[in-house]
C-alpha cells in the first residue's frame, strides 16, 4: 500500500469511445448515401417510398455524428486534464484508489503498460482501454514495488494474465480495403464516377463488416491460475490444464512453455510482442510483463513440483463409483451426518472432508464429492469455505458445481457436466514429475 501519494486520473477511454462512435456513425452515413445513389435511378417511380427509410436512418446518423463531433473535443480535453490529487493507493484484487469521498478501481488484468518519467518520480499506468493513472513515487524503487504487487495480485482467489498471439496476425482489414479500393477503379473505368464512387463505398463496407466479423485482434485470450489448475480461456471457449498433467516448465523470451503429458507442447505468451518491436514501449511495461512470466513460473513450479497426495480412506469414501447423481449426494451427505455413525459405516470427518476440498492436487471428482457431503452443514464457517475454495478453483465448471453445493442449490445437470470433463475424472494413481529448474 502507497500512502498519500499524488495521483491523477485520465480516463482516456471514454474520448476513445466516442471517437470510435463518431468514425463509425459517419462510415455507415456515407453507406446508407451510397446504396441510395444506387436505388434511386432503379426504383423510378418508387423511389420516393424507397428512399423514406434511408432518409429516417439518414437523419438519425447524421444527429448522432454532430453530438459526437461536438463532444469529442470534450471528451478528449476532460480526459487530458483528468482528476488529481492526494490518494491511497492499494493493489489487492484490483489496482484500488481511494480519495476523500471517492473510491475507484482498475482491473490488475486490464493494467498492460507502464512507464517512468524522466525525472524518476512518476509510474503512468495504462490499461487496455486506455485509461491512463500517473502515480507520483518518492524513489524509483518503489515502482517497481508497485509493479510488483499488480503481477502478483490475485481477484477471487485466482491469479490471472492476458495472453498474447507472438505472430504477426494476416492484414486482413488492409487487404480488405485494397479490394475495395480495385473494385472502385475497375467500375470507374466503366462506369460514371458518381455510381463507381457508390460501388466501391458498399465493397469497403462489407469489407469492414467481414473483418469485424473475423475479430481480427479484439479477441482477449486469458489465463487464470487457481489451486487445481490453469484455465486458457478467450471467447471461443476454455481449455482447463491440471497441475498434475504438466511434465515441465521451461521459461521463454516471451513467456513460458508447458510439458504435458504426453509430450504436446503448450507455449503461453505473456510478454507484448510489440514491446519488442516498439523502441518507444520499453523499460517498465517490459519489467511488468517479466514480473508476471516470474510469478506464474514460480506458481506452476510449485504446485506442479509437489508429488502426488494421498486423499486415503477419504477418497475411497468420496468417489461415485456408478452412483447417479442424486444417489451419491444423498450417500455424501450420510457421510458426515451423524446417523452415519455406527460400527457399520465408514464415517468421514469434517476436517477429512475440509481437507480434500482445499487441495488444489486432488483428483476434481473428490473435490466435488466433499462440496456435496459439506453442504449439508448450513452454518456459516462451513459456506464461507465452500465459497472459497470455489473461488480457487480455474476449472469453470468444477468451480460452479461447488459455488452450488455451498448455497444449497444443487443441479444435477451442471454437476454432470462438471464431472464428465476430463479433469474431473479420478487420477489416484497418476505420478507427477517434479519440474526442473529452466
């Protein structure tokens, strides 16, 4: 925690917001001018009727690009002043600011960038979204405590990075509009200059709508470490990665690679591939990338390093073995209530149960399984733990499962699906390799 510092706050990303909108709303005002030059001489005598929508729309493009254009200039200038003052400021779950009456936060997985000034006594960190927070330091070294603390926080219990693409990706929106632009010239040779002009604007939007639609680099990869495992997820889906199936860890120029099981080589770039293209982007942006590629092998060598644990008489008790769903809740249930204690009947104890629950190594099965035999304690110490370890957990679907065991609300369903993944099958006897120093 940084104690009365000199803070100032520039969100850049509001301006950046409207200015797209602006770029945007005049793009498709030029459009909708385009198709209507085409429709009017084919429609004759229902051109009028025709073109009405395109007037309507018109006119609603063209109010929206004025406020824009009249706010732009604001926004930017509001941006640039930004708000200052004296603050306290904390990395926990988030970068947090707090003010006399105000308390704002940044996302430790939004922060990417930073610099120090030239005279040494200022960290300007920038986010994704281009918000920019300058934070005075009394010596450089306390920036890079900073930026240390931000590597290495963790948000509900897990610890999480953005991941980078280390290939150039294909100039598809430049190409795109490369055809777009042959295309006007082709017609132009042949056509007039008014409906070439139209032919060549519609060709450049549906270039425009197929790059967006392609995602061309707005699609955020992430990775998300949690006591069982790490989890890559991106809008396409997750791929969830066990502790107990990575052989190795080798650190690279710009992150880590992985060993699974099974020889497949699982490359996690960490550090900015521009950062080493861009002269500009260096110094603290870089030790910022570093310290995050520092952390998550410090992170996976330990877990991953550990050797198997022995879940015992306590495993044995916790696996399905066939059961349906309901039947083996109502069996884990029985387990740690005390109409289960006779000579009959093995007992599992709470802090047994605890234990399994809490260790990341455990096969996910038996995680679920001691969620499922907690759950019938409602007192709130039991919850508070469930929530907890729920949180730890990167396997999304394992994470539900015991996030609905500790509010009592169980769904068959999801906890199917939580356990017909693959990390949730049982691996007792799996080995684990300790992990050599890169």
């Amino acid at each position: 925690m940084f104690k009365r510092c000199g803070v100032l706050i520039q969100p850049y990303a509001d301006a950046r917001f409207v200015g797209r909108l602006l770029t945007s709303a005049l793009a498709w005002l030029l459009v909708l001018f385009s198709v209507a030059s085409l429709v009017e001489p084919i429609a004759g005598r229902l051109a009028m009727v025709l073109l009405m929508p395109f007037v309507l729309l018109g006119s609603l493009l063209a109010l929206l690009c004025l406020a824009c254009l009249l706010y732009t200039p604001i926004a930017w200038l509001c941006a640039a002043v930004g708000s200052s003052g004296a603050a306290v400021v904390r990395v926990s779950n988030a970068l947090w600011i707090e003010r006399s009456g105000e308390r704002r936060s940044f996302s430790l997985l939004s922060l990417t960038r930073a610099r120090l000034s030239s005279s040494g006594g200022e960290v300007a960190l920038r986010t994704d979204d281009g918000d920019v927070i300058r934070v005075r330091v009394d010596d450089p070294v306390d920036a890079e405590r900073l930026l240390g603390a931000i590597a290495a926080g963790r948000a509900r219990g897990t610890w999480s990075a953005r991941l980078y693409d280390d290939a150039q990706r294909p100039l598809r929106r430049r190409l795109f509009v490369g055809v777009a632009t042959l295309v006007s010239l082709i017609c132009w040779s042949v056509l007039d200059f008014d409906l070439a002009l139209s032919l060549g604007v519609i060709t450049g939007a549906a270039a425009w709508v197929l790059a967006a639609l392609l995602r061309e680099g707005s699609a955020h990869r992430v990775l998300v470490a949690g006591t069982d495992g790490l989890s890559l997820r991106d809008e396409a889906g997750e791929r969830f990665v066990s502790f107990g199936s990575i052989e190795r860890v080798d650190e690279t120029a710009l992150g880590v690679e992985l060993v699974l099981t099974g020889g497949e080589e699982l490359p996690l770039t960490l550090v900015p591939p521009q950062l080493l293209r861009d002269p500009s982007e260096t110094g603290l942006s870089m030790v910022l990338a570093e310290r995050r590629r520092e952390h998550l092998l410090a992170l996976v060598r330990e877990r991953s390093g550990r050797g198997a644990r022995e879940v015992g008489r306590a495993g044995a008790l916790l696996e399905r073995r066939g059961l349906t769903a309901p039947a083996w809740r109502a069996a884990l249930r029985r387990l740690v209530s005390e109409a289960g204690a006779d000579y009959r009947t093995a007992k599992l104890t709470r802090e047994q149960a605890f234990a399994v629950l809490e260790d990341g190594d455990a096969p996910a099965e038996l995680r679920i399984g001691a969620a499922l035999a907690l759950s019938s304690s409602r007192d709130d110490q039991t919850v508070e733990r469930l929530r907890i370890a729920a949180e730890g957990c990167a396997n999304r679907d394992v994470q539900l499962a015991i996030e609905q065991a500790a509010e009592g609300d169980e769904d068959d369903g999801m906890l199917e699906q939580a356990l017909s993944s693959s990390a949730a099958r049982p691996r007792l006897d799996a080995p684990r390799c300790a992990t050599p120093a890169a």
